[in-house]
C-alpha cells in the first residue's frame, strides 16, 4: 500500500486541495452553525409558561377611543362571559381576580435588595395552574405565599445588579436563591409575607398568587370593594381555530397572547436559517467539485501509471483506495475543524441568550454532531463512487 501510494501521490497539487479544504470548512460551518443556532433559539418562540398549558389564552376586551373613559368598558360582566362559555371552541373559562389594596414587592437575593416595586396580585382558579398542588396551597394565618413571578423582574436582576455586582445570575433552577417579601396596605391594615417562587411567567406582568390568597386577602384589606374581571383565561380545544379569531372581532376582543406572533416569527426563523443552510450546501457542493475535478486531474496524469498497474495483476478496488482514502481524511479534518469552531460561536450568541432568557433550557450539540457526521458519510460515499467510476473507465 505505501509503494502504491508513493507511486501515486505525484502530480497533487497541494493548492488545490487547500482551496477545497478551505471552501468546504467555510460551507460545513455556515451548515453547521445555521442549524446549532436554530435549535438553540427556537425554544425562545416556541416555549410557553412552565405552570400554563399551551391551549390556555387570555382574553380581553378591545379599548377604542370611543370607550376609554368608560370605567367598565374594558371588564367583562357576567353575560359577557357566559357568551363565550356557550361558544363550541371554549372548553372552560376562568376569570382573573385582581387585589382590591396597595401591594409592593421587594426582591433580594443573597441578601443584596434588587428591586422594590409597586405590584398588584392576581389570580385564577387552581385548576388553570399546571403546577403541583402542593406547593399552590395557601389557608388563612399562613405567612408564606407561592407566587408565580414576571420574568421581568429577574431580568431586571440579570441585566443591571448581578453584572454590576458580579453576583450570579438567576434562572428557574435556582428560584431558592431568591428571597421575595411582600407588604400589604388597606383597611387601615398593614402585613408582611414571605413569597415562594415556584414558577416565572413571560406572559403575565403581574404577581400571580392562589385563589384562595387573594380571596381572603381582599376581604381583609378591601372589604368594600369588588370590580368585575378585566381578563379571562380560556382553556381552548385549537388556539388556531378560525371562528375564534372571527368571533373575536365580531365582539371586540382581543387575545392578550404572543402565540400568533410566536408562530410567525418561528416561521420567518426557519426561513432564514433556511437559506443560511442552502447557502452552505451550494458552498460545499462547489468545494465538492473543487476535490472531484483535482481528483479527476491527478487520475489524467497518473493514466498511464494506472494503466500499468493494471496490467500487472492490481484491481481497481486497491487501484481506487488510495484516492478514496485522501478524500475521506480530508472530509474527516474539515467535519472536526467546523465542530471546533462553532464551540466558541455558540458560546458568543449564548452568552447574550441565557442572560435574556435564563429560564430557558437550551439542548447541546449532538444533534449538530450527527448532522455533520451525515453530511461526511454522504458526502464521502459520493466521493468513492465517482473515484471508483473513474478508474473503471481507464
């Protein structure tokens, strides 16, 4: 094998094989890094709230300009929810029930204070919240109270103290971290109670607490005062369903949900990943040709070499090896090199990611791996044929 090879070795031109080497990484990478990027980014559009199931959305009435300074305009009364009861796409219906008193929030974490804030409580009913019931329980005396917390007051966190501070950053996996007290005003009363944080909300901007928080809490601290629901939560059998959107219209409301805008702007992700891929392919397809046209080009000049050897007893299969064998190596170091560097481009764009979005569980670079490993085989099993072809043809 090494005198056959040595044999024919001559004629390569090293400038050409480097100018495939080179178009090929630059196509494998821009593959390679297009997809890894699609899988790391897509859970950002495509994830919904932790404690919320996907066919739940809000609801709320459209306010115009006709009807702001109507303090009931934008609430919902009880025939009003008991239309959208009777509609055959609504599977159930819950009503948001809001603090009747003043509320403010302040957030610590390893006792250094980050925020505090004037909130307001929200709530539905129990059977809306996928979490575990156990810990979405709270009973009258009871000091600590679960909540469900804006996202963006982390990122208030993430964003300004724990970079400022060089204090860890917060994601959902270390919600313990995160000491939260709650002060409530009203009826010429005053409390204080401790929060536990068992889940985050992206949709919500308000403290989401259990019902039966803020049904006692409001008899306690407004007594007096009651106001109608503004939004429902609606359990749906399809939120794509057209006569949801058509009935919506038809009674001024609107889907307080980034769904829709979620599905078109992952379309227009795929899109655009899309072509960054097809892009890359038409790089490596040229840099495909690149090695196939040297290859083509050193068989030439070797003709008359593999034409002796062939005579004297040598098959076309070990003839052929040699040639096979340089492709593939040259396919294997360029699958390696693109794998290394997409490591520290992965590790630029999700630095900025998990500080937008530290909730989010981002997956590894399996998937991108065996991608790669596909593209080789393919790429090299084509390699081998025409190789093969081509010594048939001496």
């Amino acid at each position: 094998m090494k005198l056959l090879w040595k044999l024919l070795r001559q004629h390569i031109s090293i400038g050409q094989f480097f100018g495939f080497v080179f178009a090929n990484l630059f196509g494998m990478i821009i593959v390679l890094a297009g997809y890894q990027f699609y899988n790391d980014v897509l859970p950002i559009f495509t994830s919904g709230d932790s404690f919320m199931k996907p066919n739940y959305i809000m609801v709320t009435k459209h306010i115009g300009m006709g009807n702001t300074l109507s303090g009931n305009a934008s609430t919902f009364s009880e025939s009003d929810i008991q239309d959208l009861r009777n509609q055959p796409f609504t599977e159930k219906i819950g009503c948001f029930t809001t603090t009747e008193y003043k509320v403010s929030v302040s957030l610590a974490i390893s006792n250094v204070p980050i925020i505090r804030t004037e909130a307001f409580f929200e709530s539905v009913p129990d059977d809306f919240i996928d979490v575990n019931l156990s810990d979405w329980q709270y009973t009258e005396g009871q000091e600590i109270v679960p909540i469900i917390l804006p996202r963006n007051y982390v990122n208030a966190y993430n964003f300004s103290v724990a970079r400022q501070r060089s204090l860890p950053q917060i994601s959902e996996g270390l919600m313990s971290m995160i000491d939260v007290q709650i002060y409530a005003h009203g009826n010429g009363k005053e409390q204080t109670f401790k929060g536990k944080v068992v889940a985050f909300s992206s949709t919500l901007n308000a403290v989401l607490v259990p019902q039966a928080f803020i049904d006692w809490s409001n008899k306690e601290f407004a007594p007096e005062d009651h106001t109608r629901p503004s939004r429902l939560l609606m359990q749906v059998s399809n939120p794509a369903d057209e006569k949801i959107t058509t009935y919506f219209q038809q009674n001024g409301l609107e889907m307080e949900s980034d769904r829709l805008n979620a599905e078109k702007t992952t379309y227009f992700l795929r899109l655009i990943v899309t072509i960054v891929m097809v892009i890359g392919l038409i790089i490596s397809a040229l840099s495909f040709y690149i090695l196939m046209l040297s290859i083509y080009l050193l068989v030439q000049k070797n003709t008359e070499k593999l034409q002796n050897l062939l005579l004297i007893g040598y098959r076309r299969t070990r003839i052929a090896l040699p040639y096979q064998l340089l492709t593939m190596a040259l396919n294997v170091i360029v699958l390696l090199v693109a794998t290394l560097a997409i490591i520290p481009i992965r590790n630029y764009y999700m630095t900025t990611i998990d500080a937008l979005y530290p909730e989010i569980a981002h997956g590894g670079m399996l998937n991108t791996i065996i991608l790669g490993i596909i593209l080789l085989c393919v790429v090299t099993t084509l390699n081998a044929i025409i190789i093969r072809r081509k010594i048939n043809h001496i």
